[in-house]
C-alpha cells in the first residue's frame, strides 16, 4: 500500500471531521496502528481545524458584553409572578443536541470547503504545469521538424545525379568569400548556398547571373543564412555570377560590385 497516496486521498482531513462511514473510520484506526507518518498527518490536520476555528472565533464588542452581563444579573430581581414553569428537560435537551449540530456543521462545512477549494486549486496549477509543457513540446516539435524538412530538401537537391554543382569564388583573390550553385540541367531549376558573404549595406541585396555566350541573364535574388535557397530556372548557363544591387535586383549587374564568380564543370 502506498501511504503517501492514501494520506493525499483526504482520508485523514475526513477522519478528523468525523466525516467517515463506522467501516470506514474503522479501517483508518487499524492503519493507524501500522503506520507512524499516518498518526503524525492527523496530529498536523487536528491541531491546523484547532488554529482555524480559534481563528474565526469572535467576542462581541464590549458595549454588547455589557448589556449582556447587566441582563443576567437583572433577572434575580425580577419579581416571581407566582407561577411556576414547568421544565421541560427533553426539550431542553433537544435544543442542546441542535445547537450542537448546527456549529458542527458550520465547522465541517467550512473545513470542507476550504480543503476541496485547496485540491482544485492544486489540480488547476497543475493542469496549467502541463498545458504550459505541451505547448512548449509543440514549439520544439515544430522547430525541429522545419529543421528536418529544410535538410532533408537540402539533401535531395545535393545528391540529385542530374545537378551540376559549380563553385563560386571571389573575384578578389585575397578574399575568402564563397558560395555554390546547384543547377540541375533537365529540371532547370537553380539553387544558392551561400558559404561566405559579408552581409550587404542597408538597401542592397544579392543578385545570381547566369551566364550564357558571356551575356548575363537574371538568376534572382537571395538572403544570407538561409541554406540552400531556389532561385529562378536557367535555361542555360555557362557561367555564373554575384553582384550586389540595389534591394529588389536589377535587369543588368553592376560589373564593380561583381563578388563572386564561377564557370560550369
């Protein structure tokens, strides 16, 4: 038996309310016996009822005390009209056992509502745990899937038998700047990867140019740092180019912003 489990149930918040059926109450005694942590839970739950209703309980204000003790000393005085009442003691005795039973149903009723308040609070900070971790999963899950599938793509255009890879390099040879393009001669579709580039000025953009009979032909244009990215098809090429443009392209490269060049294998 997993104690712990049968103390967080709120049997023992019940036994001390005198909430439990006799089988009930009684097989709580008998485990009670068995295990000290069970009794010390009780001692813990008995002695917090005692704080709580010392806590609630109120004396009246001391005009009202007053009143009431200068009451009970007149009524000595008062004059018998001569008769007498009759006492009636099962009445009386009623009237106790009510009054009982209505402040030990205050008392459950408020303990009561109190605890169960404190598990459903307990259980929507939990709830609210998980669904914070499940959105999380999903945000995790859908970066590493955008990864996957942008690498699996990667792969496909990179392995294909009908691409021809061509290495650009930069036109200044102390410079280390690269990139390759992808050109699959049935498809003719193209692609970039950018190896090496510095990033452009505000308003600039990259330009690809293919090269056919040494007259350029636009390629389109790409960001850095995106992998490898699809740019327009090439019908033909025999060589291709990087120019920097204004953002937007250009419908002819500028020769002195030329970056990087490379002639097909």
């Amino acid at each position: 038996m997993d104690i712990n489990e049968y103390i967080n149930s709120g049997i023992v918040e019940l036994y001390a309310l005198n909430a439990l059926t006799s089988q009930e109450k009684a097989e709580f005694e008998q485990k009670l016996m068995l295990y000290p942590e069970l009794k010390t839970e009780l001692l813990k739950v008995q002695e917090g009822l005692e704080v709580y209703l010392m806590s609630k309980a109120t004396n009246p204000r001391p005009d009202v005390r007053t009143k009431i003790l200068a009451a009970i000393e007149e009524v000595p005085k008062k004059k018998s009209s001569g008769k007498v009442l009759p006492i009636d003691g099962n009445n009386s005795l009623t009237y106790k056992y009510m009054v009982a039973a209505a402040l030990a149903a205050l008392v459950v009723s408020t303990f009561a509502s109190w605890f169960f308040y404190s598990k459903w609070n307990d259980a929507e900070n939990r709830y609210s745990a998980l669904l914070n971790d499940k959105n999380q999963l999903a945000i995790n899950y859908n970066m590493v899937k955008i990864e996957f599938d942008r690498t699996n793509s990667d792969l496909i255009v990179m392995r294909d038998a009908e691409t021809n890879v061509v290495q650009l390099s930069a036109k200044d040879t102390s410079q280390s700047f690269e990139a390759r393009v992808y050109w699959n001669k049935n498809t003719k579709q193209a692609y970039i990867d950018v190896l090496n580039l510095p990033a452009p000025a505000p308003g600039k953009q990259y330009q690809l140019w293919a090269l056919v009979a040494g007259k350029p032909v636009d390629a389109g244009i790409f960001e850095l740092n995106e992998g490898i990215q699809m740019v327009k098809d090439v019908l033909q090429a025999d060589a291709w180019a990087v120019t920097i443009e204004p953002k937007g392209g250009s419908l002819v490269p500028s020769l002195d912003q030329l970056f990087l060049f490379g002639k097909n294998s």
